[in-house]
C-alpha cells in the first residue's frame, strides 16, 4: 500500500472571493476547471514564458489549496502578493514552521492505499499512474506516509514525470520543454496569463528543441551530468534511481548522435523514449 510522506513539498493557500479570477489571469491551467478532488496542475511563468514555480492546484471549500516545492513556497507566496494589488484574495502558507503541527502537510498515494481520514484527496492530474494526493496536518501526513521516500522518486520517475528543481532547472525552462503541455499543464483555449504568448507561439510553430525523457543508466552519474555521444553534448541527467532517471535531452542532437552510445559520468545511458511519456 504505497503511501509516501512528501516534506519537500509546502501547502499555499489563496482564498477570498476573487482568489478564482486572479489565479486564472496568471498561471498556466484553466482554473475554471479546477474542483473539489478535481485538481490542476499548472506553472506561474516569467514574461518570456519560462517556469518560476509549478505546483498541483485543488479547490477546498471557499479556498485553494496549492502543493508546491517548499524551497520555493516563500518566494511563490510573494510573487503572488506582487501580483495582488487591489483584488479580493488572501494569501498564506499553510506549511509555514511557525504553524507546528498544525502546518498542513502532503501524502502520495499510489496502488491500493487509503486515503487518509480528514485529508483533501484528489487524483494527481499529471499522470494517472502517479496516483493520488493528500493533504492533511504534518504530523497526521508523517504517520500516514511511512514508506521510504526514495520508493515515491522511483515511482514519478518510472511515470516519466518532472520535478522542478530536479529534473529541471527554475527559472530556465519552458514549459514544453518540461512536458508540461503533454502532462495537462498548459491550457491553450483560455485567456491570457502571464508567459502566454510565448508559450502558444511555441505550441503552434512548433520550435520545441528539448524535452524531458526516460532513460536507462547502467552505472554511477550525478543530477546534473553532462549527457555526450561521443563528441556530441546532448543533454543533461535529472533524477535517478535504480537504473532509471530523467534527463533534458536536445531531440536534434540526439537524432544527430545516430544510435552512437551516450555517457553521463561513469554512467551508459540508453534513452527509453524517443518521445516523453504523456504524448502518445
């Protein structure tokens, strides 16, 4: 029953009549279609249209609630309040450590586990595979999410799913670039948010150079290693483990290696997709 304790990842709350409106107006989902245990998943993008935060968005009651990275919670909730000005909205970081245990903590479920008794569920909205969220206080979450970490990297890693900070860098990738747009992450029938112009003319020119896929290693190499055939740098290794990672690959190179055997580190690499996962 996989249940995996999550403490890299912090609870946002943004709440208030026009908490809807305001979120819809920057980032990268439709939040018209966000629901109780119907979640998104979207991106808070920069002008030129690369990703600053991602998370998972739900709604809650007369709030939503948004699991993102912790290391970047702090900074999310203040471009939030950058963006805020005269709307209705209310902002908190519902995992702040002043908060003890009354901080809300999150859960993955994947296979048979039980939801856990209070919590906000829903379906990770990435991939069916991932399974399911849960948010609910840190200390109920611990107790809940027991099973090692390192089975939960295995699992997104195994679903051909990014992590931010991981697989890619903050600040430096578009959202095609991370999959987003095959993972539901880019909604490109709504209105105009932040980065949307960049991202639709990358959509419909189809100017996507790299993309996150699977590969297989045989042997030891470092998140962040230089992927080469031969004389040819082709991409750069995410996350990894038992055998499996992530790695941003630039397609055209790879397709100029022409099945040349690829290294990272004292690592072989064998790329498992030529496609990433959620396009076919």
């Amino acid at each position: 029953m996989p249940a995996v304790y999550l403490p890299d990842r912090a609870v946002l709350s943004v709440s208030g009549a026009e908490a809807r409106s305001f979120l819809q107006g920057l980032v990268t989902c439709d939040m018209a279609k966000v629901a109780p245990g119907a979640a998104g998943f979207g991106a808070l993008l920069t002008p030129q249209g690369k990703i600053l935060f991602d998370f998972l968005v739900v709604e809650d009651g007369e709030r939503f609630l948004l699991d993102t990275a912790r290391e970047k919670a702090a900074d999310l909730l203040k471009r939030l309040t950058f963006y805020r000005l005269r709307a209705k909205v209310d902002l908190a970081n519902l995992s702040d450590e002043a908060k003890g245990d009354a901080a809300l903590g999150i859960v993955a479920l994947w296979g048979d586990a039980p939801a856990p008794e209070g919590a906000v569920v829903f379906n990770d909205p990435r991939a069916a595979e991932l399974g399911r969220r849960a948010i609910l206080p840190v200390g109920a979450a611990r107790t809940a999410g027991a099973e090692a970490r390192e089975s939960y990297e295995a699992h997104r890693i195994a679903c051909g799913v990014p992590a931010g900070g991981l697989d890619f860098a903050y600040g430096d990738a578009f959202p095609h670039e991370t999959n987003m747009d095959l993972l539901h992450g880019v909604a490109f029938d709504k209105g105009c948010y932040v980065g949307q112009e960049v991202v639709s003319r990358m959509q419909h020119r189809g100017l996507v150079r790299k993309r996150v896929l699977r590969v297989a290693l045989d042997g030891a190499a470092e998140p962040g290693a230089e992927i080469r055939a031969g004389d040819i740098a082709i991409g750069v290794l995410g996350g990894a483990h038992a055998g499996q990672g992530l790695a941003t690959v630039r397609l055209d190179r790879l397709d100029d290696a022409k099945g040349a055997p690829l290294a990272a580190g004292a690592a072989t690499v064998s790329v498992l997709d030529r496609e990433p996962s959620g396009s076919h």
